[in-house]
C-alpha cells in the first residue's frame, strides 16, 4: 500500500472535540484513507454514506436529544460524500457541541457544496484538509526516488491518481473512466451548471491553454458565452478539484502584469484525457506545458502537506518575461523556473533588481528532489 502522507496528519487531530473535514475529488483515496485510519485506531465506527437517501432522511429527523439512539456506542462516525445531505453543517454542529467523545470524520468532493453549508455553524469546530491525487513525495517514499525519476515522463502523460498508478497497462481507458464517470458527474450534478456542453467545451479549452494566461474575454468569444458565465464555471471547477487559478505578482515595478491569472490542472493525466492525447513526451509540443503544470501542482500538494502556508503567483511583465513560480513566506519571497533539462542559468535582472533579497532558482530534471521532497 503506498502511505499518504495526510495520514499522520489527520491522525494527530483525532478526538480533540472538532470535526475532521477531508475534501478532495473523487477517487483521489479519500475513503482508503480513512479505512486506514480506522483500521488503525481500533475504534468502534458507523460509516453513513451522503450518497445514499435513507442517510439524508436519518439526518432529516436528528436532533441532539435523539442523535445518541442513531449512532450507539460508536466512538467515531465517517460521512462519506457529506455534501451531498441538505443542512449537513448544523446537523454537524449538534453532533460536536453536544457529544464531544465522538470523533466526525468528513469527506466531500465538492468544496462548494460542503464548505457553504459547514463553515458558518462549523466555525471553530473543524480541521479541514485536502486530499489530492498521489504525489512525487509519497511515490519517492513508497518504491525510492531513482525508481520515481524513472518514472517521471509517464507521470507526465498519465498523472498520480492512485487507480492510474496501480494498474499499468491501463492507464488510458482508466482515466477515460475517470474523467468522464466520476468528475463530470460532479460538475454536471451542481445546480449552478445550466449547460453541460459549455463546462465541456471549456474544460477542453483550458486544457489546451494549460499554464498560459487566460482571458476570460478571450473565452467568451470562443465559446460563444458571457465572460461572467465564463468566470463563474472556472470557479466551479476549481471547487470540483479540477483545475486550480494562480495570479500574477505585482510589488514594484509599473510593467508587471497586475490582473493576469494562470490556470493550471491538479492532475497531468485528466488533463490529457480532455483533450485525448496521451502521446509520449518526446513527440509532443506541450512538453513544457507538461512540465510546468506537474510542478506547479506537485508544490501546491507539497506546501499544503507540510502545513507550509505561502502565497503563490507567477510573475510577468509587459515585455514578456516570466517567472514560473513564486512563494512568499514569512517575508522572504523566492522564485522558480522550470525547464525540463538542465541548461545554463542566468536569473532575470529585471526581477533580481526589483526584488534584491529574493531567491531564484532553477528546477530541472536533476533537481526535482530538492524542490518536491
């Protein structure tokens, strides 16, 4: 079994009067996870499943007076796919105010539909977390990092969702499944989704200007849809776990980009499954397109497992220099290039000039340890 590196995490906030909420799409091992865990823990546990309708019927009638019938003598209670019962955050909050001893385990795949029915009435009585696909972190941890390294340009084509990682061969039909049976359904089934066709044509649109600037201008036009309907579904699929936003850096000098946003994928192999192309690396056009956005995604599940909290960006001026990457943390700001192969460096003055005490480095094939692990 390859370990998540979440586990221990999660484990550590274990019966501290506060529910543990985990989000993160389907099939990414949310519920693996937590069989872990309970398996673990040894504790008598009632998994319910928010899928199910006689589940939202029990929760219909809880109340803090007959909750302790429902569930027993459980010691801990798991609610899979939680956003999908009506009111889920105030029967939550009954169950933490009134019977601390239970431990509440969370999962949702809809951080629009969860977070906005449990933040309010769960204000103080929750840990959340995010559960992504596999990361290089935890595939170095599980077989070594010279047999990850090697593995790397298929990582690039088939991306870390642990189905696609644990069964070789069928990588393809695999992720076909995945994209089309379990993540457009989530998209589909929300109430703000009026066109199906539309999400589609855009997810598809996105895929093809991974790690470039995007206009949502631009989008409408090609899409044949206003630009606030544009920026309302790119806002859904982030809230799905789909895609991801990054906007530009802008501190000092009046030729960098101000309102740009970059967009990025989660996950490399659902994004060449919407645009059908699982070519090898070495024949493709998108090569750097591909390298970037594994990076970029890989450090955004790195910074949020290792609890390090950074404001990312990237950083471009008027005159087309780019930076990849940049963090901010605890007033110290540093800077990433990303090229494939390692060539010679020379960081952008423009840049080092406006910002002195910055750090730039460059990471490459040879590097990627240092940057991910």
């Amino acid at each position: 079994m390859i370990n998540r590196e979440l586990l221990d995490i999660i484990k550590s906030r274990l019966f501290q009067d506060k529910a543990v909420i985990i989000m993160g799409p389907r099939q990414v091992g949310k519920t693996t996870l937590i069989k872990e865990i309970t398996e673990e823990l040894k504790k008598k546990t009632l998994w319910l499943n928010g899928d199910e309708l006689e589940i939202h019927q029990i929760f219909d009638n809880i109340n803090s007076s007959n909750f302790k019938s429902v569930v027993g003598n459980h010691e801990l209670i798991v609610i899979d796919e939680a956003q999908r019962i009506p009111n889920i955050g105030l029967k939550l909050k009954i169950i933490v105010d009134n019977y601390p001893e239970i431990q509440l385990l969370i999962t949702g795949s809809s951080a629009l539909e969860l977070s906005s029915n449990i933040n309010e009435p769960l204000t103080g009585r929750k840990w959340e977390y995010q559960l992504f696909p596999l990361t290089f972190a935890e595939m170095v941890n599980h077989h070594g990092l010279i047999n990850e390294k090697k593995m790397l340009n298929q990582r690039l084509i088939y991306g870390y969702y642990p189905e696609v990682v644990n069964r070789k061969g069928d990588e393809i039909e695999t992720l076909k499944q995945l994209s089309s049976s379990y993540l457009y359904k989530d998209i589909l089934s929300l109430n703000q989704v009026k066109n199906s066709d539309l999400v589609i044509n855009l997810l598809r649109a996105l895929a093809l200007q991974m790690g470039s600037q995007v206009s949502y201008h631009e989008l409408s036009n090609l899409l044949g849809a206003d630009t606030k309907t544009i920026e309302k579904y790119i806002d859904l699929l982030e809230k799905t776990f789909i895609i991801f936003r990054l906007g530009s850096y802008s501190r000092n000098l009046r030729n960098e980009l101000k309102k740009s946003k970059k967009i990025y994928f989660y996950d490399n192999g659902i994004r060449n499954a919407i645009i059908n192309n699982f070519n090898p690396v070495d024949i493709r056009s998108d090569q750097g397109a591909l390298w970037e956005n594994f990076l970029v995604s890989e450090r955004v599940k790195f910074l949020h497992y290792r609890r390090r909290f950074a404001n990312i960006w990237f950083w471009r001026t008027k005159q087309q220099q780019e930076i990849d990457l940049i963090e901010e943390a605890n007033d110290r700001l540093s800077a990433f290039e990303f090229k494939y192969s390692e060539t010679k460096f020379k960081p952008i003055s423009t840049f080092t000039q406006a910002y002195p005490n910055s750090e730039v480095k460059m990471i490459h094939f040879n590097n990627i340890q240092e940057f991910l692990l």
